[in-house]
C-alpha cells in the first residue's frame, strides 16, 4: 500500500495540488466576489460554506459541527465563532505543571561558564552550594544547570500537548486557531527562553487577548517576560541600547519594513531600555531606563516604550499591515493594495479591535470566492488538528507524538525557525513533505507497535555512550571520554586520576540532568487513537462502497478529488473488502476501512482547506 501511496504524492501530486484547488474553487463561491468585502446573502449561505468557514475560522468539524453552524443565518454563525464566551470552554483544564521549578533557579544563567563561574565566587549557584572539600566540588551545580535546560524542554513538549488538546476539545475554535496566528506573529524559541512557564504565560495571553485590541496586546507582548528574554531586553540599557526589541515591534510586530529608519530604531531602542522581567514579572529598572528627549517617527519627548507603540498605532501603515498579515493566514495569500487598505481602514475605524475585523473578513463575500475557497495549505499543525477533529475525537493521541509528527512536517510548536515566525504557505510542500503527510495519516490510523516516547529518551549519541559506560561500571571520567577516544583504548593514568580532582565533569552534568528531568517531568499520556470507522460507516447507514467514498469525501476534504481518484477509492475499498456490499462486510472491514481512509488523507487534495 506505501508505494501506492508513494506514487500518488510523486511530482505529479505536486501539480495537482498547486492547481486542483482553482476548478473546485469556482464550484463553491463566484469569481466576481474577489476582493468584495460587502456580506454575503443568507440566500447564498449553505452547508459548503459553513465548512469553509469553520475550516479556516477553526479546525474543520464533524458534519454535526457543520450542520449547526448551516442551520444558522451567515451573520450569526460568524458572531458565534468570533464573539465566543469564554465559559463554553469550562471543561478545558488549565496546564498540569509537574513541578520542575526549584526555589533558587532564578536569575537562570546564560551558559553553564557563566553558572560555575557564580559558584566560584559567592559558593552557591541555581540554589546549590559548592561542596566544601572533595573531587568535583562543583558538580552538583552543573548537574542542576542541565537539569533545567532538560526539563524545560520535557515541560515545554507537554505544553504543546496540552495546547493541542484545547484545539481539538474547544467548544470556541477561534480562540485557538487566533492564538495559533500570533504565536507565528510574536515568534518565540524555547531554545533561548529556556523557561516553559514564560512560553506558557504568552499561550494563555493570546487567549485572554487574542481577539480584544491589538494596541492592548501589543503593549503586553512589549512586556511579557517570554518575548523580553527572546529579543535580548536584559542587555539593553540606558547609554548601550539593544536595538533588537525596537527593531522587531517595527519590522515584524506592526509596521512591516521600510515605514521607519534606523534612527527611528536606535530612538525606540532608547525608549524601551530598563525594561525586564524579574521570573515571571515584567519590571522597569529605572536606573537602566533612559529619561532623554527621543526623536521617533517625527515627535519628540521624553519617550517611554508604551508611547512609542502609541504613536506606532497611529501611522496608517499599522492598520494595514496588521489586518493584511491576520487576512492572508485566514483568507489567501493574494492580497491586492486596495484591498488591504480597506481592511487597514476597517481594522483602524474599530479603534484596532481585532474581533469586529474578523467578523469582516469571515462574513464577506470575498471570503467565499473562487479565489479563497480551497486555495489554503495546512500547516503541519492544522493537518494534524483538523485530522483529529474530522475523526470526532475529543484529545490528541500519545501515539504519534504529536510534537515530533508535526516537527517532522516542518512546524513544531514553541519552536518557530526564526523571530518571524513559519514561512508557510507553498514552503510547507515537498515532495517528501507530501510523502510525510500521509506517513502521519497511516501512523494515527495504523499506530507503530515500535513506538519510543521522545520525551523519555535521549536521542545524543554522547549522552547515551555515557549511560551505557556507566552502567558497564566505568568510572566518571572514563565513561565521559570524547567519543574520539575508540572503545577498549586506555585511558592515560593523568586522566584517571583527574577524577578526583576536576570541578565538575560537562557531559556527565548534561547525562545526569537529562536523569533528573526525566525523574521529574510528567509522562505524555501514550494512548492510541480510539477509532471504529466501521461504526462510523455504519450509523450513516451506507450501503455500499461508493457511498462510503463518497461520505469520506464530504466528511474530510474540502477540495474534492477528481472523479479518477474517487474511482480508484472505490475499486480499492471493494478489492480489499471482496465486494460492494457493506452490510455484508461489516464483521471484516475495519482494517479495510482504515487503509482506504489512508488513501484518502494522503491525496493532494487533502492538504488544502
């Protein structure tokens, strides 16, 4: 079956899915509402539609998901999804921390020399004294130093589950996918926070704000502790500013480039110094803080970074910049000039009210066009949300790792490649990519008996050398010598003897805190994908295996495959199961069921929305 599918999604799957989209397009919305932000008729309002818009406002649903939203007028099945009530969502629980955080961690270092240094001086460090006497007197210190970057990242992987569990069980999609879209505009790296509970305060901000006002938002983004260590705020400081913070807010955050000067960014910069976070508090250091008259984006004062991000607001690019990036992550990439100036318009006219934007931009007829209908690549984590939603179920499974499935496609939460977020768009296809996607589908569908957790394994081949040649009984330093040093070779005698006399050993600190993390940090629930498509099939009451394609189709894809693909679905379901009748083959066609459905989510066609 893998070379079916390997054949399917070769070049020409390529083709097909960069074009496939334009025919099916013109069958659900007309070509002349392009770029017509006037709202579309409740006679034009239908079930297609309502899955268009829960797909892009949204995960996609189940058909009963859809159906409600059809069986409302087009105005408020927009106001429902945009003007949610947090409540609906009071069965969604709040991240179970494991506790990893130890009294004494912060100020965390930059780097394990900076850690042993402060040991060195004050005889304490991340909360651990030096040993008095004895061999590796600062070991426990750089032990504890690898810990937390081990945990971190072990934390960090369970809030990114936690995150997609919301997205699949939320009763408000909209909350979730516009968290999504800032996450990707306000880019932050565990790598370099290296704090998850940071990483976590920013998720629950883009939920509390993410549809509220941008000025707002931006303000608390400017003084969130997650985007002040990420841009290096620590280090910009009244006679030496950092002008990465100020450069950012400008080029990426609000007004996108070429709308300012460099003399604009060393006055911003000059703005904002003093400004830091102090755990998981922001602070003003006021003796840090530069109380100068600024020069910025022609006024003039005594500027501090919240009056700076005000006059921002005030210059019209702003407006269009911001509703032009939230239209092309929901809408389409093609954006006209004058169209973005009529959505900068609107976004400015609602004071930078996020939702009354978005209700705009999902009620118009635009919105429903030719051109947006079915034109859109899923992310990585769209694919894998959406699969979980189509397949009615209400939590993300253990098996496959939902981080490392969705890295393997080029998106991995908490973990964006640069400050400005995912590329996206015709970035997130290859050929192997395309190949990937259905590798995911076969993994929910058919899971690997296999199966390794990644967040109870360490995949360094130092780390793991160093475990086994501990457990074999080698000493320290022994067990911890640079793989250049071949298996059975000897250990020069002053090598041995430096076991006893080092500080601190480097890569048994890095063993030991992945040990100790490992300790610490909750496992991921491991379950499987709970599925009985045979059920599924059944309770629609379809009677043979034309029906059954047919409502695969309609339940998983919004672009339709073409009538060659749906005809090889058939004939495929109806050689694997030995005939055309299902009712005859309900004891038997579950596996059948799985495999054709496999063929299903690895068609070109299901990676657009």
């Amino acid at each position: 079956m893998r070379g079916r599918i390997t054949k399917a999604l070769g070049g020409a799957g390529i083709a097909t899915l960069l074009t496939c989209s334009a025919a099916f397009a013109q069958q659900g919305g007309l070509i002349s509402w392009q770029d017509d932000l006037s709202p579309l008729a409740s006679t034009d309002w239908n079930y297609d539609r309502a899955a268009h818009l829960l797909e892009r406002a949204g995960f996609g649903g189940t058909p009963a998901d859809i159906d409600l939203l059809a069986s409302m007028s087009p105005d408020e099945a927009v106001r429902s999804l945009v003007y949610f009530d947090p409540a609906a969502n009071s069965h969604l629980q709040s991240f179970d921390h494991s506790g990893i955080h130890d009294p004494g961690l912060e100020p965390f270092p930059p780097s394990r020399p900076a850690t042993t240094d402060l040991a060195k001086e004050t005889g304490e460090a991340l909360g651990i004294k030096v040993k008095p006497t004895g061999n590796r007197r600062l070991q426990p210190v750089v032990n504890k130093f690898f810990y937390w970057l081990r945990a971190s990242v072990l934390e960090t992987n369970r809030v990114a589950y936690w995150w997609a569990n919301r997205m699949v069980d939320s009763n408000n999609p909209l909350q979730e996918k516009m968290a999504l879209f800032w996450h990707g505009h306000y880019a932050v790296n565990e790598t370099k926070v290296r704090d998850y509970r940071k990483l976590l305060v920013e998720i629950e901000l883009f939920h509390e704000m993410g549809t509220g006002n941008f000025r707002d938002l931006m303000v608390a983004i400017a003084q969130d502790p997650a985007m002040l260590s990420f841009l290096d705020a620590g280090v910009n400081v009244k006679g030496a500013p950092n002008e990465n913070f100020a450069r950012e807010i400008m080029e990426l955050f609000t007004m996108g480039v070429g709308n300012y000067s460099e003399r604009d960014i060393r006055e911003a910069a000059r703005a904002f110094t003093g400004w830091n976070y102090a755990d998981l508090e922001f602070v003003i250091n006021e003796d840090e803080h530069d109380n100068g008259v600024k020069q910025f984006l022609g006024r003039s004062g005594n500027l501090d970074g919240v009056e700076v991000i005000d006059i921002i607001m005030e210059q019209p690019v702003t407006a269009e910049y911001i509703a032009g990036k939230i239209y092309r992550f929901f809408v389409r990439e093609d954006l006209s000039p004058e169209l973005q100036n009529e959505l900068g318009n609107v976004f400015r006219n609602s004071n930078y009210e996020v939702a009354p934007l978005l209700e705009t931009i999902f009620l118009s007829k635009d919105f429903y066009s030719a051109a947006s209908v079915g034109t859109h690549i899923k992310s990585p984590v769209e694919l894998a949300v959406s699969t979980y939603v189509k397949l009615g179920l209400e939590d993300v499974p253990g098996v496959p790792d939902f981080n490392s499935a969705t890295g393997a496609l080029g998106q991995t939460l908490f973990r964006p490649p640069t400050v400005a977020g995912w590329a996206g768009g015709r970035s997130w296809i290859t050929p192997g990519l395309l190949l990937e996607r259905g590798n995911f589908a076969r993994d929910v569908l058919f899971p690997d008996i296999n199966f390794i957790p990644s967040d109870r394994r360490n995949g360094s081949r130092e780390i793991q050398s160093v475990a086994r040649r501990i457990r074999e009984g080698l000493d320290i330093t022994s067990a911890t010598q640079p793989s250049s040093i071949g298996e059975g070779q000897v250990m020069a005698e002053s090598n041995m003897l430096a076991d006893r006399d080092e500080d601190f050993n480097t890569r048994y600190g890095s063993f030991r805190g992945w040990q100790m993390a490992i300790e610490r940090v909750k496992p991921i629930p491991r379950h499987t994908a709970r599925l009985n498509l045979s059920k599924m099939v059944m309770d629609q009451q379809l009677t043979n295996t034309a029906e059954v394609i047919d409502y695969f189709v309609a339940r998983f894809m919004r672009v339709a495959p073409g009538a060659d693909a749906r005809n090889m679905l058939i004939d495929f379901l109806s050689n694997e199961i030995g005939t055309t009748n299902i009712v005859e083959a309900e004891s038997y066609m579950e596996d059948s069921l799985r495999m054709t459905l496999h063929l299903l989510l690895s068609q070109p066609e299901y990676q657009l929305s």
